[in-house]
C-alpha cells in the first residue's frame, strides 16, 4: 500500500457516540489522502465496538485497543502505528469542518519552511449550538512567550510533520491533563507555527472532559506543568520577559491555591500561595488568601 500523506490520530475512551460523531467529520473532508487511527484507551463501555463499526467498510480506517494509559499513551500509540508524513490530531469529543485538511495541507504546501499549522477553534455545545466568548486571538511565528501566557494551539486545529515528534519527542504519558499545553510549549522552542486565521475545528462543551470533570486535579497539574516547563526544561533561559514570566507562574500557582482553598484543603492551598509570593512579591491579591489558608491550617479546617 502506498503511504498517505497524512495520518488523522483519534484516542477514544468511554465515548461511543460521540467518537462516531467525531469519525464522520473525517469521513466529511473534501482532502482525501489519508489513513485514520483510531485508539481506544481501554475503555470499559461500548466504544470498542463502535470503533468496529467504524471502520467497517472504511478502507482508510483501522482501530487499535490499547490498555488504559491516559490521552497522551493513546496519542503515542497511534503516531507509532502511522504511515503517513503528516500528523493531525482529533480528539473523540471534537469535530472538523470539511475543508479542515484541505485548507491546512495547502497551506503546509505554499509555506515548505514550516511544519506546523493551526487554526482557531470554535467551541460549540453538545447540541451543535455556538458558545460565544470563548475564543482566544491566535498568532504566527515563534510563540513560546506567548502560549506560556496564554494556551491558544488547540490539538485538533492543528496539523504538523512527524518530524516535530522526532526531534521533541513525543505527548508526556506522565499527565492526565494539560497533555497538548505541555506539547506545543516544548515543540515551540524548536518549531515556528504557522497559521490559518480562520476556525476550521470545533471544539465540543461538556461536563465529562477531563479537565472539567476533576477541575482540581486539572489546576494541579497545569501548576506542576508549568513549573516544570519553567525550571527544568529551559523556561527560564527560553523566555524573554523573565518578570513578566514568573508572574505568569505566579497567578496559575494563585488560581490553584484557590481552588484548593474552596475544597477546604488548608495546607496544600497555602504552598502554592506561598510559591506565588515567592515567584512574584509583588502579586498582592495572594497575601490574604496565604494568610487565610495559614490560619485555616493552624485551626485544622
């Protein structure tokens, strides 16, 4: 078989119909030269089965059963397992419009220097209808400082070599979310993005993700993320504003120590209100809440 040229990476895990959803807005594309990977994460309801009969009859298509290891083991999974020259990534509860590939392809073309393209993201409810306010301004170039600030790559707006994998490696299987932050901030200091000004995926609302189902786990994790990124692989030498860099550290360490706070867990809230200060002493709004937590620490509330 000839190779396609580019190779769609769809993880599922417990999400039979909306996978099915998510399949057909591949099957939709106006671009045809592609193979698609579906990976189920060990799921434990119907989504096997509806992954056969996905590919059932679709030449293109082929599943893989994985056992569970999160998103990113899922991802891996399925880059391993591809043929193609180029990446695009779908995650099961998302959608592309049909001129997604086509549009990104082009473009890739046009622009042979790059190997990486994106769009914005649209997001939508479940029922299809648009949510406004949500969108974030998107940029070209090289953009470390700029999505340590603000994450606006969204996994399934974008398209990109499998190059990039091999020189930085692939989705860290060490974190249940903030999977595709901690990537494009690593990939980003070796890669320039470029850019389609245009929303061409669809970004679908609903109270299961992960990052909304365990709102904790997720603001702990992008913290440690973050601060990782930061200190230990090249944050601190990469990023030109070191100021303006620790107070970005600082608020994500404030917000955590927030939530943390709400949940009434007193000595976990007041460290990352302490990191904050330290990082940034000059981020006022963290004092109170670290003496807060401090006293609801000493009273054991």
């Amino acid at each position: 078989m000839s190779s396609p040229a580019v190779s769609v990476i769809i993880p599922a895990f417990n999400c039979g119909e909306l996978v099915r959803q998510a399949a057909d807005s591949v099957r939709a594309q106006t671009y045809r030269d592609f193979e698609v990977i579906l990976v189920d994460d060990g799921s434990t309801d119907d989504t096997w089965r509806v992954l056969g009969e996905i590919v059932a009859g679709w030449p293109e298509a082929r599943a893989l059963h994985c056992e569970h290891k999160g998103l990113a083991a899922a991802r891996n999974r399925g880059i391993a397992d591809m043929r193609g020259e180029w990446i695009a990534l779908l995650d099961a509860d998302d959608l592309w419009l049909p001129e997604k590939l086509k549009r990104c392809v082009a473009f890739l073309i046009a622009h042979p220097h790059l190997r990486i393209v994106y769009t914005p993201m649209d997001l939508i409810r479940l029922d299809g209808s648009r949510m406004k306010g949500h969108s974030k301004c998107c940029h070209a170039g090289w953009l470390t400082d700029r999505l340590f600030h603000s994450i606006f790559v969204h996994d399934p707006a974008t398209v990109f070599h499998k190059g990039v994998v091999e020189v930085c490696g692939g989705f860290d299987e060490s974190l249940e979310v903030c999977v595709g932050h901690e990537f494009w901030l690593r990939v980003s200091t070796k890669f320039e993005f470029g850019l389609i000004d245009e929303p061409l995926a669809l970004r679908r609302w609903h109270e299961k993700s992960l990052t909304r189902s365990n709102r904790v786990r997720a603001r702990v994790t992008k913290s440690a993320m973050m601060d990782r990124f930061y200190f230990e692989r090249g944050g601190r030498e990469i990023l030109r504003d070191a100021k303006a860099a620790r107070r970005r550290l600082a608020r994500v360490h404030c917000s955590t120590g927030k939530i943390l706070l709400r949940q009434r867990q007193m000595a976990a809230a007041q460290r990352y209100f302490a990191k904050a200060i330290g990082l940034a002493p000059g981020l006022l709004r963290a004092y109170p809440f670290h003496a807060v937590s401090a006293a609801g620490k000493l009273l054991g509330l």
